[in-house]
C-alpha cells in the first residue's frame, strides 16, 4: 500500500495555543478523502502544514515519502486550492491558467479550457473584477485541470449556487475515474459530499477523532421510523442521538452497530431501518465530545 501523506505525532502551537496536537495518520495514494470538522478545529492548519505553507512545531509529515518543505519535487505533486485563494488583480482569468501549467507538470490546458466553458467563466476578465462564485471556479478548475497527485480542496464551493457545486462534483469524480489521484476535500457540505468520499478523517479540538473509511462509518448509526410506541419500544435501553416525531411516527437515530436479533426484532414490529446521514453523525459525535469536556472542566 503506497501513502499520499504521512503524518507522526504532528503538532502545532501558536503560544499558548496548540491548533494541532500529537496528530498521526496516514492518507492512500488514489483515493478521495474527506478532511471534517468544525470551524477552528484545525483542518487549514494541517493541510497548510502538509504543503509546507508553515512549519509544524513538532512532529513530522511526508508527501510521497519524502518530507515537503524546500522540497521542489514534493511540492510538484501538490495543488492546494485554498478558501481565500489570491490572484494578482490585474491577472486576466487566462493569465492564471497560463501561470498554472508552468507549476503543475501534469496540466492539461485543453480540459481546464473545457472547464471554462462549464462554468461559462469570461477569459479575459481580471481577477479583481470576479465575483466570489467565479474566483471559487477559477480555483475549481485549477484544482482539476492540474491533475496533481496530491489535490486538497479547502471549502472550494464558496459563492457558488447548487448547479455549480454540483457541476464541480460532477467534474470531479469523472476526472478522478480518468485520471485516479489523491484528493482531499475540506468541507461543511458534508452530506453533499459524502456519495463519493471514500475515507473520512475527522478533527475536533486539534486531535483525531474519526479516522474510517466511509462505509464502516455509517454502520456506527442508523435511524429507525416507524409508529411511535413501536419505534419507542425497540429503542428502549439503546443510545437514541436524536428524535423526529412524524405525527403518529417517530423517527430514532441510534448509535450502535444492530444485532442479528436487532434486525429480525425491527421487521416484527413492521419498522424502516436506514442509515444516518454523515453530516448527522459527524455533528452528533463532535457535540458529545465538546459536552463531555465541558462537563469534565464542571
């Protein structure tokens, strides 16, 4: 098995404050990743780390095996499409993409020329002059036409309305089948992502708390619907996350993997069994540990 990136007890202070502490992982090469977590949990501080934006305090990070920083070929292979990306103002669009296939060995000038018309963006027009959604594709279109092996997308959809996010994972999961690379997304539209995530790492508080593949994480919970006093009685004793009345329905989101006996119970008393959302339970499983440390300060 070959590693995109390798990360060793990885932390980051900035004075009394650690953004980052004792973080180890590791990310396949060719697979699609989603980086999670709430705001200030520390996701940009550790993509900016793995491609040697800034310095980590301790610890150590690999790309491809070798270490990034003041590594011109590691950082060849990287593309980091940033929230608040910038552009020189009187850079036309096309001034852009021309810069880009001078850093990105393996640009594709013809398919980000496609892109363009996708997104119907206007070549000449200076970066400056962009809205928020355009300057989003701008990058959206870097990040794909570069086809760098290690692609991170932090919070690329900015300004853009539902067709254009949509147009952007469309695009993203063809070339990924074309042209298999590893890519990171950073994102707070987790369930708009989640169809084609294939890992979910999860920070919270500056450490680890998730690290799974996607479809063992979704086994973790499940909601059951069905009529109240039924759905109420198999629950019973069970570690119900959340409530939904439905008039004289309920619906039971439960975490726990069901047993055998779980399951031919629920078909007795006529029940629906689906699986929780990602967003759901990544929201349930960082509100309980920041309840859990409130309590323990308490």
């Amino acid at each position: 098995m070959s590693h995109a990136v390798e990360v060793h007890r990885l932390t980051k202070s900035y004075g009394d404050v650690t953004a980052v502490h004792d973080v180890s992982f590791s990310i396949e090469a060719n697979k699609i990743y989603g980086l999670l977590g709430r705001n200030g949990a520390g996701k940009t501080t550790l993509m900016k780390i793995i491609t040697a934006q800034i310095f980590a305090t301790y610890g150590e990070v690999k790309v491809f095996g070798e270490v990034p920083y003041e590594n011109s070929h590691a950082l060849s292979q990287i593309c980091f499409i940033k929230e608040s990306q910038k552009y020189p103002e009187n850079f036309r669009i096309m001034d852009v993409l021309d810069v880009a296939a001078s850093i990105f060995p393996n640009w594709d000038m013809e398919y980000a020329y496609t892109l363009i018309e996708d997104f119907e963006l206007p070549l000449k027009r200076r970066m400056e002059k962009l809205s928020r959604g355009m300057l989003s594709s701008v990058g959206i279109i870097i990040g794909l036409a570069s086809r760098a092996p290690l692609t991170i997308f932090d919070e690329p959809y900015l300004g853009l309305d539902a067709v254009a996010r949509s147009l952007f994972y469309d695009r993203l999961i063809e070339d990924y089948g074309e042209h298999p690379r590893t890519i990171i997304l950073s994102t707070h539209l987790i369930d708009e992502v989640s169809r084609f995530l294939e890992h979910v790492i999860v920070i919270d508080n500056g450490k680890i708390l998730i690290n799974e593949d996607n479809d063992v994480l979704r086994e973790r919970a499940i909601t059951v619907t069905g009529q109240t006093t039924k759905v109420e009685s198999f629950t019973a004793g069970k570690d119900v996350i959340d409530r939904t009345p439905l008039g004289g329905f309920l619906s039971a989101h439960v975490m726990g993997e069901l047993s055998t006996e779980d399951r031919k119970q629920s078909e007795e008393l006529g029940l629906e069994l689906t699986p929780v959302s990602l967003q759901q339970l990544i929201v349930h499983l960082t509100s309980a540990k920041t309840h859990k440390k409130e309590e323990e300060v308490q």
